[in-house]
C-alpha cells in the first residue's frame, strides 16, 4: 500500500478543520467528510477519533502520557493536522479516569477498547500503528508486546520504557543524595507520600537547597553527584551543548534543569506512582552509591568536581550507602511491575524516537529497553533512533511523521533495512518539506539506577 506524502503544513491545516461528523468512515479508503467521533468504555474511560477527508486505511492508535486522564488521539495539534491532511485515522482513549493520573492499571486495556469501538462505530482499518508519548510510550511498548493481531507495528515517542520501578528508584537516589547533604529534615518523607500537596511542597524545599548549593564548590560537587543519579541530561533548554570535559558546564546545565522546575514535576508525581501502586514502590536499602556512580555516564565529572571542590568523594558515597535504609511495599511493588513494566519482548516492529537531552524521560531508558528486548530474542523488530535537542518530547512535526513512514516501511517490506537509520530518518523528514529535524547516529549509555 503507498503511503501518502505530506506537500505544505497550510494544507493539513485546512484538512484538519473540516471536522463535521457525516457518518461512519465505511471503508479503508472511502470519500468522506472529516469526521470525529467520541464515546465512552465500560469502566468509565472516554475515547475520540478524528478521520480525514480521504481515508488512507491506516488508524493510528495514540497513547497520551502522564497528566490529567483525557482522551487524546495525537501528540500536538500540528502532529494531528499533519497526520490528517496525508490521510491517517487517529484515535486514543483517556484511561480510566476513576484513579491516578498513573494510570498503568487500565491504559493498555483501553487502548485497545478504543480500537474496538473504533471498527464497531467508524470503520474498519487495514492497518493499525500503535503511537505513544512519555508514559504512553511505556503503554505503546506494551501494546508492541501485546498487540498481535490487533496492531501491525508501533511508533514509540520519548517513552518512559524502561519502566516505573526503574523510574522511582533512580529517582529516589538522587532525591535521597540532595537531602542528605543539603535537606536533612526531609530524608525521612521520600517515599509513602500523604498526598500531592506535600509532595510539592517537599520538591519546593528541595529546590530551595538547591539554589542555595549552587553557590558554592562543594555544592555544586553534590549537585552533579545528585544528577548522575538521576541520569540528567547536560544540556538545557536555550543553551549549547558543553564540551566533553567542561565539567563545569555541564554541571551548570543540569543545575538549570533542577532550579527550572524538574523536581516540582517528579516528586509530585511520585504520588501519583504510590496511589496507583497501592503504596511504596522503590527502596535503596542495600545499595553501593560508590557502585551505582560508577556505572554512570557522569563519573568523570562528578570526580572532577570533587576534587575541584576539595571534597572527599569517597566519604560522600560511603555515607550515601551507609545511610540507605528506605524499604518498599512489596506488594506495591509487585503490582507496579505487573502494569508498569515492558520490554520483556516485542510481537509487532517498534521504532523509538527519543531527543538526546531529555530532562524527565532520560535517553538512558532506550538502552534498559534495549537490553531486555534483546533478552528475550526480539532484536530485530525493535529500532531506535534519536534527535539531537533538549528536553522532553521535543520534536517537530516532521521527525514524528518520518518514524511513522519508516515503521510503515517495515511493514510493506518485512525489513527495517536503513529506514530507521539517522540518515534515512532526516532525509525522510527533510523530504516533507515542514518544520525540519535533527536526527542524530547516538547511542545512550547504561541507564544508572536499576535495582
């Protein structure tokens, strides 16, 4: 099946305004007026569709990330133009609107309650490509594992794949580094949250440390040894990439993330894991911070800085390992690897894209993702591809459009051959003639942290 080609972005606008809903879609390439359409699951979740003028067959199913539980079928507003002006069908579900805004327990069930109401009520597709973003790239990984015979192949966009339980334990030890050298008070009232209220308060006190350690050597020392934990990107927003070895500015970048707002966005969230697990889902107690630096791609410069500062490293992390006590609700825990884990193995291709510089979502998750996908044999219908830019989802509407090509591209072949490759992905993007791409050959580190 020929795929269509984008011409101008003027176009998919107008396409994408024609919205009177004039009836079901009732063939993979019927002539009919752009259509959307909305309803409701049995436990309460919302779904929507939007069909352009002229049906390709091909349905892109969306997963949303992490936020308020409401129905979204793209990614952006120009993505979603983009997509129906060449000819694609969008749909997405809320989740479960009932619990937490981690909504693990019901977003894969959804998503494919949507695709059924979807052929019940709008048409049926010939082709169907699972789309997710943030934590709905966890949620489209597992569609990817899940899915055959329900979705052809999958687009995966900035995904939290490496998982929730690796998410809250790396967070917590950068979290657990930053009070105990600069919040004491708080290193007791980590984890087993009371509510969203006092997990924003707890990320306001500690950005206030923060911007307080700033402004001194030793300070900035444990700043950076707090971001390698976190596997915090470098480089920030309005600002070029440092050197290699300016250890320094690297350091400085990632104390723009953290004074800018970061922890104001994962210790809140936290919550939301916690509610939705039931109780405590991440625990140091055991681990060797010597150990975890170590395999951290920011070694260097956290030594650097260190000695810069006259600081003894090694004190630092044998307090860290000394002082780790905090244990976890195993059954929290359990019930968070049953929902909010993937990669165990893939049964449709998958294509991730993920930017080089993401504050919230590390690069780093595509190596853990990697790894276990190639633990259980599936290599060759997962690939990877990166954009060279900072923080989180930031791509533009061409990058999305040409992953989406390559995957369909596996599709009508059977192969990746070079389609997913750097070169390929931005002459692909290029081609479209919108807003330009920045594909970049990359290759993450190890993901620090994982238990």
């Amino acid at each position: 099946m020929s795929r269509p080609r984008l011409s101008t972005l003027a176009a998919a606008c107008a396409t994408a305004l024609a919205t009177a809903l004039l009836g079901p879609v009732t063939g993979a390439h019927a002539t009919t007026a752009a259509g959307h359409y909305t309803g409701t699951l049995t436990d309460g979740a919302t779904w929507i569709a939007d069909t352009p003028q002229q049906w390709n067959g091909t349905l892109l199913l969306f997963s949303h990330g992490f936020g308020p539980t409401t129905a979204a079928d793209s990614p952006s507003p120009a993505v979603s133009q983009a997509l129906l002006a060449a000819g694609y069908a969008l749909a997405g579900s809320s989740y479960d609107p009932n619990g937490s805004m981690w909504a693990l327990d019901s977003a894969e069930r959804d998503q494919f309650a949507t695709l059924t109401a979807f052929r019940r009520q709008v048409g049926t597709p010939t082709r169907v490509i699972a789309v997710g973003q943030s934590m709905g790239g966890l949620v489209n990984a597992q569609i990817a594992r899940d899915g055959a015979g329900r979705v052809d192949g999958a687009l995966g966009l900035c995904g939290l794949v490496a998982g929730g339980v690796d998410l809250d334990n790396y967070q917590l030890d950068a979290e657990y580094t930053l009070t105990t050298f600069f919040d004491p008070a708080d290193a007791d009232d980590l984890v087993n949250l009371d509510n969203q209220t006092d997990a924003a308060a707890l990320a306001d006190r500690l950005t206030k440390a923060v911007e307080t350690a700033q402004q001194t050597p030793a300070g900035r020392a444990r700043i950076a040894l707090a971001a390698a934990y976190l596997n915090l990107a470098d480089w920030a927003p309005g600002q070029q990439p440092p050197a290699q070895g300016d250890f320094a500015g690297q350091e400085a970048q990632q104390y723009a993330w953290l004074a800018e707002g970061l922890l104001a966005f994962i210790v809140p969230a936290r919550w939301s894991v916690e509610q939705s697990a039931g109780g405590n889902t991440s625990w140091n107690r055991g681990v060797d911070y010597a150990g975890l630096l170590r395999e951290s791609a920011h070694a260097k410069q956290v030594e650097s800085l260190y000695r810069d500062a006259g600081l003894n490293l090694r004190n630092d992390l044998n307090r860290l390992t000394r002082g780790a006590d905090i244990t976890a609700d195993p059954a929290a825990v359990t019930h968070l690897k049953r929902t909010s884990t993937a990669g165990q193995g893939l049964s449709v291709p998958l294509l991730d894209l993920h930017t080089t510089a993401d504050q919230l979502v590390p690069v780093e998750q595509e190596s853990a993702l990697a790894a276990r996908v190639h633990a259980a044999g599936d290599s060759t219908l997962l690939r990877q591809a990166y954009v060279a830019r900072q923080s989180h989802c930031n791509f533009t509407t061409a990058e999305v459009v040409a992953g989406l090509h390559a995957v369909e591209h596996r599709l009508d072949t059977h192969h990746w051959a070079n389609a997913a490759t750097a070169t390929q992905l931005q002459r692909s993007a290029d081609d479209l003639g919108l807003d330009g791409a920045a594909f970049t050959d990359y290759r993450p580190s190890r993901l620090t942290g994982t238990r």
